[in-house]
C-alpha cells in the first residue's frame, strides 16, 4: 500500500494518515489479513486443480498440479461435469495417493455439492480460491498458461495436440 501511495501522492506524514484510516477503515476491519498457503513437506501433499477451455479444441482440459515437485497431469474432458472430474481425480489418486488438499477456482464444477461429498469422504481439505483472482491459484494458472501456447503452436502446425502435450 505505501509503495502505490508514495508513487502517486505525497505529503507530510502520508504514512501515518493511511494507516489510521486503514485502522478505522470497516471493510478493511471484517476481512482478516491475507496469508500464505504453508509450503507441502513432501509430494502430492497440496494439489492444484483447474479446468480451463483452450480456443482450438472442443474439448476441457482438466489440469492437476503438485505444488511440492511441480507434477503435472493433464485429461481432456468431453463432458465436464463434477461426476467425470470426481472419476478423474480417484483414477489419479489410485495411482499417486490422495493429497491432504485441493486448490480450485470457484468453478461451477468444483462448487456442487458431489464435489465436496467426495473430497469429505476422501478427507481431502478443499480450498476455494479468491473469486476474480487467478493468482490465488498461480501454479495451476502458469502450466494453463504453458498448456495454451503449446495448443495454438500444434494447431498452427497442423500436429495432433494430445501427442505434443
């Protein structure tokens, strides 16, 4: 906050005044301070998940990833409902084990009920990201990111993009 006041605006004791009106600010008040999510010890502890629509293909992609060792999976998803994520995800998890928690969006998909049945029965800790925030979310934002310029590469290209991904 200073650093957008001081290169904006500047008077004696700016400082000061900001910070009183912060201290007496009620918005500011009723929202706790933001924190940091605490680093995972080990793999597949924390995941990130995010469904993202890329422009060339018809297809969802699903996009899971660890944010201990940076592992990535990727599932293309004709019908993105929370019953194929959720058929997705135990797939996985047979695989590599259940994490003790999911970071998603606020996707219609994630947000269903059966999503949350499942993740309590799983006893995975599910954690909302800030709507209108992707940055919340910025491990899984980045690989989308990442995902998209490697689809538009091989359909300009002309290749199959399941191969190259």
């Amino acid at each position: 906050m200073k650093r957008r006041l001081r290169a904006k605006v500047w008077w004696p004791q700016i400082y000061r005044e900001a910070e009183k009106i912060v201290k007496t600010c009620l918005d500011c008040l009723q929202c706790p301070p933001m924190t940091r999510h605490k680093f995972p010890n080990g793999p597949w502890q924390h995941i990130a998940i995010d469904l993202m629509k890329a422009g060339p293909i018809s297809e969802k992609i699903l996009v899971v990833i660890d944010y201990f060792s940076h592992y990535q999976e990727i599932k293309f998803l004709k019908s993105p409902t929370a019953a194929t994520i959720i058929a997705h995800l135990q797939e996985m998890f047979s695989r590599l084990g259940i994490p003790n928690s999911i970071r998603a969006d606020n996707g219609p998909q994630f947000a269903r009920k059966e999503f949350h049945l499942f993740c309590e029965g799983s006893n995975i800790e599910f954690i909302h990201t800030t709507p209108y925030w992707p940055q919340a979310n910025g491990e899984v934002e980045n690989l989308n990111r990442s995902i998209l310029k490697l689809l538009k590469i091989s359909h300009t290209a002309g290749k199959d993009y399941k191969a190259e991904l």
